[in-house]
C-alpha cells in the first residue's frame, strides 16, 4: 500500500477550503469492511507518527470547523473516506446549501446507492436510506411519491448510477420526479477498489484494465440530456461555492435535477482524474455559454474540454410529475 | 332423473377459438348459475397443446355446495370449433356429454369432426349451431349464444332467466347487439326443444338451490383472485403501487391505476421489477402502505430488495402470482414452482412472511394481513398467487370490510423512545418503533449493511448475531397472530393425512370428503401462512395420519421437503406441471394407490 494519504492531504486541502483530512476518522472501523480501500487507508494512516504529534493542532482545527453554521447539517458522525478524497468538498457544499435554504432537517431525505458515495446519507443530519448498489433512483422516487412534502436527494457513483443502475435514470428523467440527484463522478470503482467505471476515459489503466480500458466511457452530461432531464448541471469537487450555487438550484428546481460533480478519487486513480488533472481542465460553463434552455446548445457544451462546469439546461415551465398526476386528476 | 343434489356437481367446458365468443358465453353461463343460486368456479384455460392460434377453454364447475376445486374431467363439452374441441376430448368424461355444430360453414373432411373422434359412449347432440345464429341475426356471430340456448333446453334451465342474463352482460352495448344475441339464444333454445331426443340424465328441472345461497343473492360477488387483491388493497388502505407488466399479475395493476387515483393513491408503471420493488421499499419508508405484484422472472429481480427490506427493516408486500417453469416458461399455465424461490431467495439469513392463500376469498384476507404485518413488522411479505387462482372466478359473499386495528400498524416511538431515539432497538418482539421521514427528533440512518441499534454500521460478530436474531424474534411474533390452519376430516387417527398449500389446498379439503365415502379415513390440513409456519400445528397433525400425502403443482416436490423437514418423517408426494390446477379427483386416485 502505499501513503496516498500524505499525498492526498497535499493536493485536496488546496481545492477545497477547510482541511477536510483534519475531519476524517481513519480509525473509525479499520479492517471492518474488506471491500473498501478506506480501511486500508486507515491503516497508514493510524500508523503515521507525524499526525498523532498534530493531535493538538487537529483538535483545535475541528473545534474551529464544528463552530461554524452550516455544519449543523453534518452528523456527528465521522467520514471513513480516505483523506483528500473529492467527496468531502462536496458534502461541505451540501451541508451549506441546506444551511442557505434552511432547509428543516426531518424533512430531508439523502437515499443513496452503494460504493464511497453511498456512505454519504451517513455524514448528515437528516433521515436518509442507503440502499443497493445502482439502486438510489428507485427508493427516491418511491419516497418523493409517498411523500411530497421531503426535500429528497438521491446521490450515487458512476458505477452505481451509469453501469449497475443505468435503466433508471433514462426514466426518473423523462417522468421528472422532482427530486435531486447528485452524481459523484470520480470515473472509477472507489469502495471495490480502483476497476474500470463507466466514465473511465479510453485507455486508462485501472486494476480491472491493466494494459488500458477498451471501453469508450459515457458523458454524463448529454446522457442526461437526451433522457430529458429537466436540470442538468456540472460542477467540480474542489470549487465548493460552485457546487453549493448547483445544488441550491437543483434542490429549489421543480422535477428531475442531475447534477454531475468531477471529483477525484485519490487512492486508486492517480492518473486521470487527479486533483491536479482536474484542477487543468475544469473552467466555468461561461467559456461555453449554452443558452440555459436550449438543448443543441447544451449538448455542444457538453462535448466540451476543458469541462465547463455550471447550469447547462433548464426547463423551468416543465410541471413535475406529481403535478401532471394533479392536472390528471383535476381533469376528469 | 338425476337432479343436482349434494352430492352432485356438474363441469360445462366451452372450446372455441379466440374471437368465437368462447370466454364471454362461459362468463355469462357462471353469472346465470350464480344468480340461480349455484355455487360456481370457473377459468379460462389456454392449453399448451394448441395445433394454430387461439384455442381457449371457458371451464364452470356448477355446484348446489360449496366449491373448493375446479373438477378435473368435464361433463358437458360444447364444441364452437371442431379443430380445438378435437383436442379437448380427453378432458371430456367418459359418457359426457357434446354439443356441437351439425352443419358448420366448412364441412369436415371425414374423421375431422368432433363427433367422429368422440368415443361412442359420448352422448352427441349436434345442433345447426351457425345456421341458427345467421336465421337469428344474419351473421354467424351468435353461435355461441345458440349453444347457450341448447343448454339451456337440454337441462331444463330458467329459460327466462338466462335471456335476462345475456341482456345484464351486453347492458351497455347498441340494442341490436342485444337483440341479436337473445334472438341466437332463443333460435338455439326452440330448435333444441323441437328437435332434439335427450338421451342424457342432468335436468336442473325441479332442483331449487340451498336456500341461504338464494338469500344472498344479491351480495354474491362475482370475481377472480386478481380483482379481490386489488378490492382487498384498496379496503386496506394501500396508497402506492408499483408495477411492471407481467401475466398473471398485470390486472392488478390494471385495476388499481382506475381505482387508486380516486382513493388518493398513486400508481407508478416502472421500467423493471427492481424499480418496482425499490420504489415500494422506498414508499414504505415514507410511511404510507405500498405494493408491488409481479410473477416469477420479476421475482428473481426482485430479490435483492427482498434482502434490503429485511434489513433495512422497511415495510414491502410482493405478490408473486406463479406461471409455469423456470425463465420465462410457460406464462399462460398454473404451477406452484415459486415456493422455494420465495421461502429462500435472495441474499443472507433473511426472515420474510410468506402467505398463500388457498381460495379466492383468502386472497382478500392474505392481502389485508400482508400489509399489516408489512407494516407492523417493517419487513418482507410475499403473498403467493398462482396462475389459477389470480384468474379463476367464483361467486362468493362480499368480504368484510379488515377491522380499524388491521389498517393503522405501525408501532411508532413514543416520548421515551424518541428520547436518544433508537431506530433499531433491540426488543423481544423483533419490532423496533418507527418514525417516518419529516418526524423531528426521529431521525435515523437507515441501510442494507449490517448495523447497531442506532443504524450505524457494525460488523462485529456480537452485533450482527443480536441484531439477526432480532430479525427473526419477528418470526414467533408474527406466528401468535396468524390465522389458524384449516384442517378438516376427522379428529382421529387417519390412514391419510393431506397437507397442501396453495391453490392445491381447496382439491385436498374436497379429496377428503370425496375419500371418506369411499370409506378411506383421511383428513387435510392446509396453511395460509407458509414463513413462519405452523411447524407444532402440523407436527400433532402429522402425528395422527399413519401416511401423509402432499400434492402440489411442482416438478420435485418443493413443499414436500419443507415439511418433511419438519415433521421429520418420508411422505409420498403427488406432482404434475401440466398446467391444469389441482382438482380433487387427481388426490382420491393417489389416495386409492396409497391403501
Ligand atoms: C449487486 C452488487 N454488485 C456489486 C457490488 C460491489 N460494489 C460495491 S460498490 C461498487 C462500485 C462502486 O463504484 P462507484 O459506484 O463508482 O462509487 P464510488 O465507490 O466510486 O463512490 C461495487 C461494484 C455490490 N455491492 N452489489
Ligand atoms: S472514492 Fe477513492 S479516495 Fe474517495 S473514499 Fe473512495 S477510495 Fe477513497
């Protein structure tokens, strides 16, 4: 194994504002759950006699971190992500999007699949439903149906939401359940251990592809397009206001919001999508600037590198699916 | 003359292609018997063994007692189509009765009629069926309300009566279309009184049926396994379904996507079975009463859920309405094969309820109890439908309506439990209270990974252990409220004990009385709930049979090892998976053997 965690520290705390490493409990359940790297992680990292001499310094920094506003979102629990990972920044941005819309705890509801991304639902102050691999978009339409009242986010990994789960998205979308899905693109198999995802870029070599990935990998952006999502955004790890700004305005959009986040996997991807990869080639959807409702515009955007990130289409006039089910109904 | 008495009940097959009025002479033909006052039980069969496109069968059982099987053999076989009536000759019994057309528009080649190859102990009546219609309504499309009108004659049946039920069931339709099948009725009735010698004995002349039946006549409901499913889901305040297109389980959806809207439900038409089930999981969690129906391929993606709800511990009903094999099978034919599919399937220890109901009332009350227990267990039920029973129709008395305490289960956590508020509580019931999404103060994490008392994850050995015999503590619990089996025969020690489940069990029930005045002591014995099962009830009943007989519609026996497991002892097994359903005769033969 070796010492991603130093590293990550490095290259993650530049991106996105607070030490997000400072947070993360290594110790937490190390060795508890074979398939994930985050033990291994752990692992060193318990064993790096630099961070237990900062204890002080740590202790400090979480005190500092805790006292602000928006962390009332987190819940007392730990992340067991490894240190650096892109998935921090992105919960950042989560909790203060929430703490911006004020949001009532008990009536959000965060149900994910199965991988790094899914432990998410764990990290917030709220009820949330972790569920099965591929399978958040079910239980999340399920619920907003029963429950229109909640605030529901369905969040996955690329494996989890475009491979095993792929069947579902084309038709949260076409029948706009309003509700709020937020993709962790890292375009790798995090929690099984670095094999090819259906974002991986051809050639790439992972641990499933050795000599390079034979596969052509999806674009997000325009699947979600052409399934006729009725909100569709980009946004990266390491620019948290940038993710915040998304996630308000797919939460406070009426039918489906996918939102795509770019966030790199520290531990098993050190080629493709690194924080310094990614840092490169990521710029503001601006440079692009698609018209936010027209979708030719939006899907040339989407083709785009270095990738914009920001609102590519919306479709505001779109009534959701429970409010076609009202006009139905109202009708007869 | 032989009447209809209790002893006696008769079987009228109607064979025709689709397209030829098959399907609707038959419905009117049980309505008409319902409204006299018989007790019916009727299905639409389509047989595998089909020569060209469209074969179907329309089989009423018209009984003056109760009915708990379909009768295997029929005794009146009314051909509408030579071709297709050739092949259901062998379900004809041996001296039955034909009706079939003298003079059809094609004539047979030699030997290609029906009545050429019925054995000579068959009684024929041919009747000009399609001349008939055509001098009634100048097109031959009322044969089959000509054959109606043969019957009708032939039997001494309310000829009145039966021209009010073919009005009833074309109310809605032009009054030429009215008109011109009661004037084929009529043509058919006159001819055959004019000009038919009846050589056969029924005559229903003079047969007043049970009194209390006559009584009720009004609040008979006419209906197949499907529609009470949906009627019991409504009654039970199910407010979501999701489903996805599958035969035999589509009606349901069907009927619920008119009715749940009106009862402030919502219906969603998924893009797979794991949608469906996810989406219900996910319903359940929300607090309301969901449900899912499918049959065995959209089991089989379902079973990953079926883990999920266990563990997550949220509310799922799942009704599996069994077709023939494995893969896609056979989607038009009855086989009990899920069992084993629902018992054990899916991923880890995993305690779920399963239910089958054994008759077409039960399927009203195994769906009330499945989403009580659903909800008040937060966990899997699996109610176990079949081909037969979603589509076989009966008249039968208008259930009773589930009790207030039946439609409101959820156990939710009271001031002390919210009180460092626990979701999964280790308590001795297995039943950890519940709050809903959007209760403040009740938050919870919940997940498919194995967790402690709070919902964390927690891998280690004690935890998973406390927390999967928490899982199945919900087994006894549930136990203490089941419905008692059904055991009937005598309360002695018997030569043949009959344990079945299912759509077999009405066959057992019936096989009993049938072999008990051939003098063989027997007695059945048949529960709804099949997990947790009654394993002290059948074990004393075991006890006091010196053989036990298991029939089920099944290759190996699925059921069959299940209980001998239990009662721990070799049991002689009756199996077939030729699409038929279990009728009584096909037990008293193996009974016969088994002396
Ligand atoms: C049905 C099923 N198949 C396989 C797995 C194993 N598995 C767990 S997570 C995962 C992939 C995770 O990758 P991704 O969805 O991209 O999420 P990440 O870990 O990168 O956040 C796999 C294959 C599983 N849990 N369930
Ligand atoms: S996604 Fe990669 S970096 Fe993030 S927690 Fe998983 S393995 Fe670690």
């Amino acid at each position: 194994m070796n010492t991603v965690p130093t590293d990550a520290i490095k290259s993650g705390s530049v991106q996105s504002g607070p030490d997000h490493s400072a947070l993360s409990d290594p110790g937490t359940e190390p060795g508890t759950e074979p398939e994930t790297a985050v033990g291994k992680t752990a692992e060193t990292a318990t064993g790096n006699a630099a961070e237990t001499e900062q204890a002080g310094y740590l202790d400090e920094k979480i005190a500092q971190v805790r006292a602000m506003d928006f962390l009332q979102y987190r819940s007392p629990d730990l992340p067991t992500w490894c240190p650096g990972c892109g998935y921090f920044g992105i919960m950042d941005a989560f909790y203060k999007a929430c703490r911006e819309l004020d949001l009532a705890h008990e009536n959000i509801c965060a149900v994910s699949g199965i991988g790094c991304s899914g432990r998410t639902p764990i990290f917030i102050n709220s009820y949330g439903f972790h569920t099965l691999h591929g399978r958040s978009i079910p239980v999340a339409t399920g619920l907003k149906l029963a429950r229109e009242d909640l605030t529901v986010f369905a969040m996955a990994g690329d494996g989890d939401a475009l491979g095993i789960g792929g069947g579902h998205l084309p038709h949260v979308a076409r029948k706009n359940i309003d509700i709020t899905f937020i993709l962790f693109d890292n375009s790798i198999y995090g929690l099984t251990k670095g094999q090819s995802s259906s974002t991986t870029p051809y050639e790439t070599k992972t641990n499933s592809h050795p000599v390079g990935n034979p596969d052509t990998p999806l674009n997000p952006i325009k699947l979600a397009l052409a399934y006729g999502s009725s909100f569709v955004a980009r946004g990266y790890a390491g620019d948290p206001e940038g993710m915040k700004a998304l996630i308000k305005a797919g939460t406070l959009h009426r039918g489906f919001s996918f939102i795509q986040i770019l966030t790199p996997c520290v531990t098993f991807d050190k080629t493709n999508r690194t924080w310094k990869a990614l840092k490169e080639n990521v710029c503001s959807l601006n440079l692009h600037a698609p018209a936010p409702d027209n979708m030719e515009s939006a899907m040339r955007a989407a083709e785009n590198e270095p990738y914009g990130t920001g609102i590519f289409y919306q479709d505001k006039e779109r009534p959701s699916y429970q409010d076609i089910l009202r006009q139905k109904k109202n009708a007869k | 003359m032989k009447t209809i008495d209790k002893d006696i009940s008769i079987v009228i097959e109607i064979c025709g292609s689709a397209g030829e009025g098959t399907i609707s002479a038959g419905e009117i033909l049980s309505r008409f018997m319902s409204a006299q006052g018989f007790e019916i039980m009727s299905f639409d069969a389509y047989p595998a063994e089909i020569r060209g496109f469209g074969k179907c069968v329309a089989h009423t059982r018209v009984s003056a007692n109760p009915i708990y099987s379909p009768g295997k053999l029929a005794d009146v076989l009314i051909a509408l189509n030579d071709n297709h009536a050739i092949s259901q000759l062998s379900a004809l019994k041996k001296g039955g009765i034909l009706i079939y057309d003298s003079q059809p528009p094609k004539p047979h080649e030699e030997d290609q009629s029906v009545v050429a190859r019925a054995d000579a102990v068959t009684i024929s009546y041919g009747v000009p069926l399609t001349m008939l219609a055509q001098k009634a309504a100048g097109n031959a499309r009322g044969r089959n309300m000509v054959a109606l009108g043969a019957l009708t004659a032939l039997f001494h049946l309310d000829r009145d009566a039966f021209t009010n039920s073919i009005k009833d069931r074309y109310g809605k339709k032009k009054q030429i279309v009215i008109d011109s099948n009661v004037n084929s009725f009529l043509e058919g009735f006159d001819w055959t009184k004019e000009n038919i010698d009846k050589a056969d004995t029924i005559s229903f002349q003079g047969v007043t049926p049970p009194q209390s039946k006559a009584e009720q006549k009004g609040e008979k409901l006419i209906i197949n396994g499907n529609q009470l499913v949906a009627k019991a889901a409504l009654d039970a305040d199910l407010k979501f379904y999701a489903g996805y297109p599958i035969t035999p389980a589509t009606k349901i959806m069907e009927i619920l996507s008119k009715e749940l809207p009106k009862h402030g439900g919502t219906l969603l038409q998924t893009e797979d079975e794991i949608s469906a089930i996810g989406a219900v999981i996910g319903a359940g969690y929300g607090g309301i009463r969901a449900m899912t129906g499918t049959s065995g391929p959209g089991f089989a993606l379902m079973t990953e859920f079926t883990g999920l709800s266990v563990m997550a511990e949220m509310p799922a009903v799942i009704i599996d309405s069994q077709r023939g094999g494995p893969s896609t099978g056979i989607p038009t034919k009855t086989e009990q094969s899920d069992f084993n599919a629902a018992m054990f399937g899916g991923t880890g220890d995993c305690p779920r309820v399963v239910l089958a109901p054994t008759d077409t009332t039960s399927c009203y009350d195994a769906t009330v109890l499945a989403l009580y227990l659903a909800e008040k267990y937060q966990t899997l039920v699996v109610i176990l439908l079949d081909f037969f029973l979603s589509n076989s129709i009966r008249n039968i008395d208008t259930p009773k309506k589930p009790a207030p305490k039946m439609l409101n289960a959820n156990i939710a956590p009271d001031a002390a439990d919210l009180a460092g508020y626990q979701r999964y509580k280790i308590t001795d019931s297995g039943i950890s209270p519940r709050t809903i999404p959007g209760t403040p103060g009740g938050m919870y994490f919940a997940t498919g990974l194995e967790h402690d008392a709070n919902g964390r994850p927690n891998y280690t050995d004690k935890g998973h252990l406390a927390m999967t015999a928490k899982r199945f503590r919900k087994h006894a619990s549930v136990l203490a409220e089941a419905p008692a089996p059904m055991i009937s025969g005598t309360q002695e020690m018997v030569d043949i004990g009959v344990i079945s489940w299912g759509s077999s069990a009405g066959a057992a029930h019936e096989a009993v009385v049938t072999a008990a005045g051939e003098g063989i002591s027997a007695a059945a014995f048949s529960s709804m709930m099949l997990s947790p099962f009654p394993e002290k009830q059948v074990t004393a009943f075991a006890g006091r049979c010196k053989k036990i007989l298991i029939p089920e519609l099944n290759y190996t026996g699925q059921f069959a090892d299940f209980v001998t497991k239990i009662i721990k002892r070799p049991v002689e097994r009756l199996n077939f998976i030729t699409g038929r359903p279990m009728a009584a005769e096909d037990i008293v033969e193996k009974m016969r053997e088994m002396i």
